[in-house]
C-alpha cells in the first residue's frame, strides 16, 4: 500500500468514526431527576422525574440521528422544565421522558400519539394510562426564538398540570 492509499483509508475511517459517534457527542444526555425534584444526569428509561402512575409526562419524541434543529428543542425543553417546573418535578406531579423512536420497542408511540416526526407531546396518565395528550407542534415554527418557545411550552404545560 502506498502512501496516498494509506492516507484515503485513514480519511475513510476518520469519517466513518465521526458519522457513528458525533450523535453521542452532540446530544444532550438522558437523565433521571432525584426526588428533590432537581434534574440530574442520571438515567432512568429516558426519563426525568419521579414515575407514577397518575402524572403528567412531557415527551420529547425524536429519531437516532438529530438535526440542529432538534438540538435546540431538546435543550429548550430541558431548560423549561429545570427552571419553571422544578417544584412539580419533586412533587412528582411531572415528568419529562426523552423517546427514540426509531427504537423497535418504541415504534408503538407512533400510532399511539399519531407522530409523524419529531414531536413534543404532552400527556395526562391516569392509573398509567394516557387520558389526553396534546401535540407542541407549534414548537416547530418558533424554536429559533428560546424566549419565545419556552413561553409557549409553559402556555403548553401549565393547563394539563392545573387539570384543565
């Protein structure tokens, strides 16, 4: 092997090696809130918050690979949530799950929710069923503006929290 071979195989590698880990290093990690009701790193089923049976769950539905775009939403939302609903994380009121649906075992979602692509859904559990759930697709149009986005995710939240 020459050296202009050599160095088109460690290219070749040095791309591949970016495409299959830049996911990992670009997306925020999945985390668990302790009962303080703090977001924390820890991990739990793509979850954040207390699980019960009887709560409100804002789910975060997204794909393997995630645009700039998605980023955004993702870091927006877990903003919101750790700086308006930290209170309602601890009383175990709320939770915040993050959902890969390209995962076979969450294909289910898709139907479930009638997603079609990435989406932000909020959702009343009863007894550890949905009662109602309400699609953010309006995020879509206005994530660029965080102020913006983050005032229409409380507009959003707040309701399903209050039982309305």
């Amino acid at each position: 092997m020459n050296n202009r071979e050599f160095l088109f195989l460690t290219v070749i590698c040095i791309i591949l090696a970016a495409a299959l880990f830049m996911p990992v290093i670009l997306a925020p990690g999945v985390s668990l809130a302790e009962p303080t009701g703090e977001i924390t790193d820890e991990v739990t089923d793509g979850c954040r918050g207390i699980l019960t049976e009887d709560q409100i769950v804002v789910y975060y539905f997204h794909r393997k690979f995630r645009c700039p775009s998605c980023l955004i939403v993702e870091s927006t939302l877990h903003e919101t949530m750790e700086k308006y609903f930290s209170q309602e994380f601890r009383d175990g009121r709320l939770a915040l799950c993050f959902v890969n649906i390209d995962d076979g075992e969450n294909r289910h979602y898709l139907d479930e929710y009638d997603l079609l692509f990435n989406s932000v859904i909020v959702v009343e559990k009863r007894a550890g069923k949905a009662e109602r759930f309400k699609n953010i697709d309006r995020i879509w149009e206005i994530y660029s503006d965080r102020e913006a986005t983050i005032q229409l995710l409380q507009r959003e939240i707040r309701p399903f929290l209050a039982g309305g």
